[in-house]
C-alpha cells in the first residue's frame, strides 16, 4: 500500500482517494495514530495523504492479486527514503559550514571528527553539527522535496542525524509559515476535508 501511494504520489498529493485491499484490518486501523515504533515508521508516509480502506476480498481484486504474484518482476532493496535525506546536502557544504562556525571551532577539541565532519554525541548518538542558518536551509529543502511533510515527520527525518541551534523550534517555524501548507489548510477546511498530519501542524 505504502510503496503504490509513493509510485503515485503526484496524482494523490492534496486529494482524498480510496484505497482498495484484500487485508480487512486495514480497513478499521487508525493509520494516523500509530503508537507502536515498527508500525509507526511503515505508516507515517502514507500519514501525509487524506485517504481511506476500503475491503475488497481477493476473489474480487482479481487483476491487483495477478500483479503481486508476478514472477517477471525482480525484489529491490530501497533505500531511496535514507538516500533522499542523505544526499540533499553535500560533504563539502557542510565541510565549509563547519568551518565558518566559530562555536565549533572554539570546541572542536571537545567534538568527534571523521572523514572531515564534525560530530557532537547526544544520548549515544553522532550527530553532524550545522549552523543555525545552514540548518534552516536544509530544513526547508527536507520539508519542500519530500511533498511538505509536517513537523513530525521533519523532526524524524532531520534530528537523529544533525543538531543545530534552535534545530526543533526552526521545523516548527517553516511548517507553519509555508504558504503551500497554508494553502492547503485553508482548502481542507473550506471542503470540509480532515487534514492529514504531513501536511498541517494543527495535528500536532
């Protein structure tokens, strides 16, 4: 479900669909309020869209059960979620950075340093320093590149990998003053339409 909502996602970004499946639990599970961390990272992709379940048995979805079942298709490892998150900025943009900030180079006795970058441990994690600047950069290319995910899901995405000075108030600064978010609100409210939590800052 969640990799055919990623395959059409340009069509489905600020619509409300259906989604058609043979597994009836899905029908009545709250996909919003996963509290169950495996459960909770499947799901928060699908989160960001307005859509319901709907139970179809397999003797009926004749043509979807043909093409899970298809032997032509080969398995694929994606990592296109980490590699996306990764590759938005580059080693030597943060390479500079880290070498224009001064609160780093008074430190940086104090700071891990591998392959060029900087890190700061935080409960038990390595976490690559930026700027306060450079971070509201990233932040906003995150929140616009993968289709305006809310404060939540920027948080997941940024925090376990960078800090940064007023890292967590800066995401929740961006997503509420977006305007294609605001948009969005405003028209979700206006067609009487739940918004959906990668999108609004109201769920929150």
């Amino acid at each position: 479900m969640k990799e055919a909502v990623k395959y059409w996602q340009h069509w489905l970004i600020g619509k409300q669909f259906t989604i058609y499946s043979d597994h009836k639990p899905l029908e009545n599970m709250n996909i919003k309020c996963r509290t169950d961390k495996e459960l909770g990272d499947l799901t928060y992709y699908p989160s960001q869209y307005d859509f319901t379940v709907k139970y179809i048995p397999g003797k009926e979805n004749v043509e979807a059960d043909c093409l899970s079942r298809n032997p032509v298709l080969e398995s694929e490892d994606n990592r296109e979620e980490l590699l996306r998150i990764v590759n938005l900025i580059q080693i030597k943009d943060i390479v500079e950075d880290q070498e224009k900030n001064e609160i780093i180079q008074e430190k940086k006795q104090n700071l891990i340093h591998k392959n060029k970058i900087y890190y700061k441990k935080m409960k038990k994690q390595e976490k690559i320093i930026l700027s306060e600047e450079f971070s509201k950069k990233l932040i906003k290319k995150v929140h616009e590149d993968l289709c305006h995910i809310g404060i939540r899901q920027l948080q997941k995405k940024i925090s376990p990998i960078y800090t940064a000075i007023n890292l967590t108030k800066n995401i929740v600064n961006i997503c509420k003053t977006c305007e294609i978010c605001i948009k969005k609100i405003k028209m979700s409210k206006k067609n009487c339409i739940n918004v959906t939590t990668g999108t609004s800052y109201k769920t929150i």
